[in-house]
C-alpha cells in the first residue's frame, strides 16, 4: 500500500527486541489462553457468535477501553504487528472508531474507501482491504469522515463483514470508541469473539474501569482481560524495562 505522505509507520517504529514487543508477545499468548478457558467455562461451546475451532488461531478480539486516549489504537496496531511478523500469521487490523480513527495514521495510509463506504455505499470487501508494508498484515481504515456517525454505525452489518472475510485470517483485531461514551462498543462485542479492555494506568479512575467493564459484561460476556497500559508511570522502578532488561551479547 502506498504511503500517505512521508510520515513513518509505526511498523518502522516497532521494535522487535523491545520490552514493548515481549509484552505483545505474552499478550498475544495470553489471549489464546484466555479463550479457551473461556470456551471451556461455556461447556465447549465457543464463546463467538460462529463457533470456532479453540485448537486454531482465528479469533476475532475487539479492542476498546472506559474513556478516550487509554492506548486502544496502539494496542491495536502492536497486537497487528506482532502476529503477523513474529506469529507469521495472516492478520486483519479493522478501524471501527468512524469518530477519531487513527489506524491509518500509525500506517501512514489513506482513512478513505474504508468501513464508512461498506456501510454507505456497500463497498465490498475485495475493494476494502488494504495492504500494508508486512507481508500478512492486511487492514480496512474507517473510511471517510461522516458527520452521523451513530447513525452510520450498524454491528450486525459489521458482523456480516468480519464473518465474509473470517476464512482469509487467522487473526483479526478491531479497533473501536470508547465504551462510556458511545454505545458502538458494547454492539461490536456481540459480533466478536473475545474484547480485551486497554486501562492507562494510573489515569483512569477504578470506578471508570469497573463501569466499563459492567457495561461489556451485559453484552455477551466476552471480557477476555486488561491491558494495562502507561505501566512506566504507574509502577514501582523494578517494573520498568530498564531494571530487568536482557540484551543480546554480541561475545
Ligand atoms: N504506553 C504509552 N506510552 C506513551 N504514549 C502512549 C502509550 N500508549 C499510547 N500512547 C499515546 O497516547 C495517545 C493515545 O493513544 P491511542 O492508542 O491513540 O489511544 P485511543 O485509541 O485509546 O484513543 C497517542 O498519542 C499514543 O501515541
Ligand atoms: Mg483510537
């Protein structure tokens, strides 16, 4: 995919030996953990709408947190990265924020021809995926900027959308709003498989969380975990990546 402008990508930024990516990495492991414990409380039925084989990788997370700025969108982006190049798998980013969409910003690629336009006009999917500078990342932006965005917003439509194109990832992660403010959240947690609650520790306050975490329990009950993000500022020095860092000696 051709780069917007000549602003630097955040695959570009990310790091593979970093303290951030070792984190993605257990994240990533953690979320198939978490899954099938929670498939497993189900009595084997899978927690998704499509009953997914628990033993295979494809699984559809949605990410969102209380209020804005928690990390939602750079969680998003890293969890992406992570799978594709470290996991090799075929991953799908989606960009359900049609208010403050950022996706296409961190990958320097156009908002246009997105989520907006299959809702609108019924852009398909073929038209809709774009690729990005990794190989098995792909991504559908938010499309362009429409003044009625809870009008627009449809999860069902969204639903159809993720199951049309299930079948060519194995992993698929959803951006989205906020849950406190805007309902658009809690719908999309029907059409996923799990959703995962980025916290900025330190910032948001414990009753935002837990009110947040009420409202996604009353859809579906799909809560996978937290991501706890800001740590750096929020824990004691020994958490930092600096205190238990293991660089790779060259002799
Ligand atoms: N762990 C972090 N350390 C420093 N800056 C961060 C961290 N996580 C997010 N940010 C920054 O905070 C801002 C909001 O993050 P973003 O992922 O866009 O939040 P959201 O999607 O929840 O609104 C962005 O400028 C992002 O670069
Ligand atoms: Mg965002």
């Amino acid at each position: 995919m051709k780069r917007e402008n000549h602003a630097i990508s955040i695959i570009d930024r990310f790091d593979l030996e970093s303290s951030a990516a070792t984190e993605f990495r257990r994240l990533i492991y953690n979320l198939n953990g978490a899954y099938a414990a929670k498939v497993k409380r189900a009595g084997g039925e899978a927690a998704g709408s499509r009953g997914m084989d628990i033993t295979g990788d494809r699984k559809t997370i949605l990410v969102t947190s209380a209020v804005v700025s928690e990390g939602k969108s750079t969680t998003t982006a890293f969890l992406g990265i992570c799978s594709a190049k470290l996991k090799e798998r075929r991953t799908l980013l989606i960009d359900c924020d049609m208010r403050r969409p950022n996706l296409h910003r961190l990958f320097s690629m156009e908002r246009e021809q997105g989520l907006v336009e299959y809702l609108t006009e019924g852009l398909p999917s073929s038209r809709m995926i774009k690729k990005t500078e990794l190989d098995k990342l792909d991504m559908i932006t938010a499309g362009k900027h429409i003044d009625n965005p809870t009008e627009v917003f449809d999860a069902t439509r969204i639903g159809k959308l993720i199951e049309e194109v299930a079948d060519m990832y194995d992993f698929i992660v959803v951006d989205s709003p906020p849950v406190l403010p805007v309902s658009d959240p809690m719908l999309l947690a029907n059409v996923v498989d799990g959703v995962l609650l980025v916290v900025k520790a330190g910032e948001t306050h414990r009753d935002v969380v837990i009110r947040a975490r009420d409202l996604l329990a009353g859809s579906g009950d799909r809560l996978l975990g937290v991501v706890l993000n800001n740590l750096n500022n929020a824990l004691p020095y020994y958490f930092s990546p600096g205190y238990s860092s293991y660089e790779n000696v060259k002799n």
